[in-house]
C-alpha cells in the first residue's frame, strides 16, 4: 500500500533499546525482578476478542500474563491521562492516534522503537503514530470515509461534486420522503470530520504544515480564502437541501438502507449493515467540491505504552513483537472491519475484499487527522459554524471568521 510522505522516525529509548533485543519470541518469563508477571492492556468490547488467543499465547511464551479490562472508550482517553500518573492506569491501551498530542503533552505514553519493522506498516500509519518526530505506539488499522453509491438508483460514479447533486436532486425531485445526499449532522455541533474531503478540495486544510511536514498549531488555515468558499457552499447546499441540519447520523444510515438516497458519506463501520440489506452499492472516490482533491481525514488506531508501566519490558515486547503480526493484524480486520496498517495484512485483505480495496485506495489520497493539542480548541467552533450556516443562518465570510477568530484564541489561550 503506497502512502504520503513518513514522517521522520527517531528518539530511541532506554525500554525500546530492550524490548527489541530480538523480534521472536522467547521462552521462560521476561518480568525482571521487581516487575509485575501480569501486564494489563485496556481494550473495548468490539477489539477484545480478537486479543484473546495472542495473550495466551504471550503467557505460554513468557509466563507473563495480558489482562484485558474492557473499558467504556467514549471516556477511556481521559481515564488514561488522569490515572496513569497515579499508578493506577494500565501498561497498554488501545486508541485511536488523535489522542497522541494529549497523552504525550501529558506525560502518560513511552516512545517505542519499531526499528525495520516500520517499514512493514503503511507509511500514514506510521506517521500517524507519530508525534514530533518520535514514534509512540504500533497501528493496527487505518479508517477514512468514503462516497457509498446505491447502483441501482445511480448506476455509475459521478466526476465532482457538481454531478452528485445534479444526480441526487434528480432523484429526489418533488418527493420530500427522498433525499439527495446523505450524511450525518449532529444537531448541536455539525460534524466537520464528515465534511472535511469537502472542504479540503477547496484547499482548506485545518493547519498548515512545519518544515518538517508536522501539523504547526501556530498556522490554523481554516480560514483562507478556501475556507471562505467553502462556507458559502456550505450556506448553499444547506438552502438547496444537498445538507440537512436534522439528518444525523442515525438517520443518515437508516434513509440510505430505506433507499432514500442515492449518496452517502461514511465510513468502513456502517458497511456490515449495508450489506446486510442486499444493497448492490459501490464505494466511489470523494469527488471535488471546489476544484482540488477530496483530502478525508485518516484515523489510525493503535496500541500505546503507558510512561508508568509497571512491566515496562514485558508490555513492549508484546506490543512491538505480538501485536504487530499479519496474524492479530487480520483477526482485528476481520471484527473491526477497518483495513489494516500492516501491508501484508491489508494486501491479504484487500486481494479478497473489494471493499476494503476501495477504502485503503481512498485512504491513500487522505492525511491524518491532526494528533496536536490544540486540535482540541478546533471542533467546537468549527462544527458550530458549519451547522449555523447549513440552517441558513448569517453571512457565511462573518460566521466562518467569528468561527477562527474563537479558534485561534484558544490556542493562544
């Protein structure tokens, strides 16, 4: 799977240096004296099965055994920052990589060292896991959004965006019970993930980009000129009904199951459903809107090493030399649906899965999602302006730079 640029991999440290004495497995235990024989890894419910058979084979290689805790992942990234400088958080997590700048701001993740094996994983992966130039934990799948078609309404992929509504509004003329475009607005804060390849083909990314291709939170380009565009489509598609302040996501799946609509915006995690309900579907690149490429966000997910673990060893070992096999990284695939990092276990995949080909090519045109800090002063304003000027409220130039204004004073502090 070829991918964008790789960010510089570096920042060896002392638990990397030991961990990767050798990547197969050793027999007899690895808990040095004081260290637990227990290493603990908090995982939810959808990913623990797929965990299980490698731990016990971890505990016959070593003696050391994985408790998996299955914790609620709506809150997990906080419980994580909070409780691991007490002692009380677990040696590993499972979560995606745009908490990587608040664990690392915080003290609470260790650098690993990947060495050759790096070079097995899709490079974004990699990157994305990334954070300064260090890497900090092991990918294991790579999820972006993408254009689902129902073939039987449209039959073939549209050029731009221009051509989606042309075809959607053609669809759903004169019927208010037809839609003709779907994708999933939260009715209180928008939802700008969804809509970034929209944004971006107006040349409109969030943050500019450092010397050293890192996301720079000092250069917030939301509003450009391109952001300006882009807000006043966004006021336009929202009068034309192209999007629906009232359609959220829930909704948005059920229309197109009905056969509402042509179109929708989504991820690999709602494909089980459609295929469930016999849909002849196509998953499309994402056309442009505004005359550049259709740039969604990639999200990573991962495994991360607790700064305070307590069998620091032991919990690298597993993370570096266990997780990171064709084996795990396909039994993940499989439950979680999401095409994995790993090449060969994506080429596997993709070679049987139509879909997930399609995504993973999607995904290639993609960038990841900003990991930094100040990501979190971004959502709250940037959903609330798009959604403002989807209801067809305000100037579009005066709600977007309100919007940026608020952002960057945030950062700022």
């Amino acid at each position: 799977m070829k991918v964008n640029s790789l960010l510089a991999v570096g920042a060896m440290t002392t638990v990397a240096a030991l961990a990767l004495a050798g990547c197969a497995p050793t027999g007899g235990d690895d808990a040095a004296d004081g260290e637990s024989t227990t290493i603990t890894m908090w995982v939810d419910t959808e990913r623990a099965p797929a965990l299980k058979d490698i731990a016990a084979q971890f505990k016959e290689d070593t003696g050391i055994t994985v408790k998996l805790e299955i914790k609620d992942f709506a809150t997990v990234d906080q419980d994580f920052i909070s409780q691991v400088p007490t002692g009380k958080g677990p040696d590993l997590i499972v979560s995606p990589h745009d908490k990587l700048g608040a664990y690392v701001a915080n003290g609470v993740v260790a650098p690993l060292e990947l060495g050759d094996k790096a070079d097995e994983f899709a490079a974004s992966a990699v990157q994305a896991m990334s954070y300064e130039g260090t890497v900090y934990g092991v990918p294991y799948s790579i999820e972006n959004v993408a254009l689902l078609r129902n073939a039987d309404l449209v039959p073939d992929a549209a050029a731009s965006f221009d051509d989606v509504i042309a075809n959607g509004q053609a669809f759903a003329a004169g019927d208010a019970e037809k839609y003709p475009f779907l994708v999933g607005l939260s009715p209180d804060q928008g939802d700008p993930y969804h809509l970034y390849p929209l944004q971006t083909s107006f040349g409109a990314p969030v943050f500019g980009l450092d010397a050293n291709g890192a996301y720079d939170p000092t250069n917030l380009t939301l509003g450009n000129e391109g952001g300006l565009a882009f807000a006043a489509k966004l006021k336009e598609w929202g009068a034309a009904g192209v999007l629906n302040a009232n359609i959220d996501g829930d909704k948005a799946k059920e229309f197109f199951l009905a056969g509402k609509s042509p179109y929708y915006i989504t991820g690999p995690w709602n494909l089980p459903d459609i295929k469930a309900s016999g849909m002849n579907y196509a998953i499309d690149e994402l056309p442009s809107a505004g005359g550049e490429a259709a740039q969604p966000f990639i999200g990573v997910n991962g495994f991360f090493l607790s700064s305070k673990s307590t069998n620091a060893l032991a919990a690298t070992k597993f993370i570096v030399n266990y997780l990171s096999t064709e084996e795990v990284q396909t039994a993940l695939y499989e439950i979680g649906g999401r095409p994995p990092a790993l090449t060969a276990a994506y080429e596997a995949a993709a070679a049987n899965d139509a879909d997930v080909a399609a995504f993973g090519a999607i995904g290639q045109n993609g960038v990841p999602m900003p990991a930094i800090p100040a990501m979190g002063s971004v959502w709250a304003d940037w959903g609330l302006a798009e959604l403002t000027l989807i209801k067809g409220e305000g100037d579009p130039a005066e709600v977007w730079t309100t919007a940026v204004t608020n952002i960057e004073a945030k950062i700022a502090g």
